[in-house]
C-alpha cells in the first residue's frame, strides 16, 4: 500500500472502530518510513474529530465513540513513545479523576481517549479520586487542567471540595478546572467555581483547547 493508501484506510478504519486494522496499518506505515506525526496528524486525529462531529450531530451515540477511540488507542501505544522521541509539542497536560464516593468511568475513559487523540498528554488518576489525590496529582505532574468527572447527583458536591482544597493549597491559580458528567450542568459548574464544563467528550476536547488558549494569552498579554 502507498502512504496515501494507509492514511485513507486509516481514517476509515478508526471511524468504524476496527483496532486489529488500526493496529496493523500503523505498524505497515511504519514499516515503510511514514513518520508517526503523518499518521497521528493526518488520519487518526482527523478521524476522531469526525467521529466527534458525528456524535454532535446525532449520527453517532456513545457506544461508536467508545469503539473508535478504543480502536485509536491501540495505535497511540505504538506512536507515543516514538513521537516522545521526536519532542512532538503536546497541546497541554490534562490531569482526570472521577470523585470521591463516585466509581463511574466510562465518561471519564472516553474524555480521556478523545483529548489523547487530539493531542493531550492525559494522566489519569482514577475514580473515588480525594481532594487530597487531586493535589498530590496537581504537584506531581504540573497539568494545565483538571477534570474532575461524577456521574452522581450526590457525589457533585465534591467538585465545590475539591476546589476548596486545591485553593487552600495554593494551587488554584496555577490550573484551570473542569467539570462534567451526566448530572453536570453549566449552572452548577458557575456555581461550584470551575472555569469550563462540558456536556460530552467532543465538547470537552475543544473546551479545553479554547481554555488553554486562552490562558496563554493572557499570560503573553
């Protein structure tokens, strides 16, 4: 197969979540000297996005989102540690945990697929995440954001604590915030302090982006 060949079946067969392909035709494009940027940044990333828009519009629900970002992921283990031997710039460090008392991680895992896919070096703490678990992250590994996910109506209290706690140790300035999960809305996000909620994984990849933005626009201003 030529490059074009591999990055057309690429982009096809992430949008259908076929990872054996996936899998296989990143190792070829390897194999014939196609840097790992070529296939990260001109068809698995496309094709995420596509995926994303898709679910926007309605034509994808979340079990195809899920697949198609299972089915990238399979390829991101093969391209990360080669693109880190590139000094590829990623587009921020994005630290997620589900909170305390919460054990739900499907939103969380496909929040975190899609912002790998776009580019983000995600950590991922986990789920029943403590205040105390999202500041020892925030020191470690210095992130842009956290996110903080919860699927239960009585475990969003504790994105107000988690804030609380990452303000008392002085950490609040140096992060931006966001919240999401299926109880989560924008009024509750203003209400709890956070800088940025989002509905879906699509939203939040591009929410994050425009947060990191423009942060650093301000900061060069």
């Amino acid at each position: 197969m030529t490059p074009d060949e591999i990055l057309k079946n690429l982009y096809d067969e992430t949008m259908i979540g076929n990872a054996p392909a996936v899998l296989d035709l990143t190792n070829e494009g390897l194999s014939i000297g196609m840097t790992p940027e070529q296939i990260l940044f001109e068809a698995l990333i496309p094709s995420l996005e596509e995926v994303g828009a898709r679910f926007e519009r309605g034509d994808y629900f979340v079990p195809e989102m899920l697949i198609a970002g299972r089915a990238m992921s399979g390829a991101l283990d093969v391209l990360r540690p080669l693109l880190a031997q590139t000094g590829v710039e990623t587009v921020g460090t994005f630290l997620m945990g589900t909170v305390k008392g919460d054990v739900h991680d499907i939103g969380k895992n496909l929040v975190n697929i899609m912002l790998e896919g776009a580019g983000f070096h995600v950590i991922d703490i986990g789920v029943q995440a403590a205040p105390e678990k999202f500041i020892a992250g925030i020191e470690e590994h210095k992130p842009d954001i956290v996110g903080m996910s919860a699927f239960l109506t009585t475990t969003m209290p504790m994105f107000k604590a988690n804030i609380n706690a990452i303000e008392k140790a002085g950490l609040r300035d140096q992060v931006i915030i966001m919240v999401g999960g299926a109880p989560v809305t924008q009024e509750y996000a203003d209400v709890c302090g956070a800088d940025g909620y989002a509905a879906d994984a699509a939203t939040a990849v591009r929410r994050a982006k425009d947060l990191i933005a423009q942060r650093r626009a301000s900061v060069n201003a």
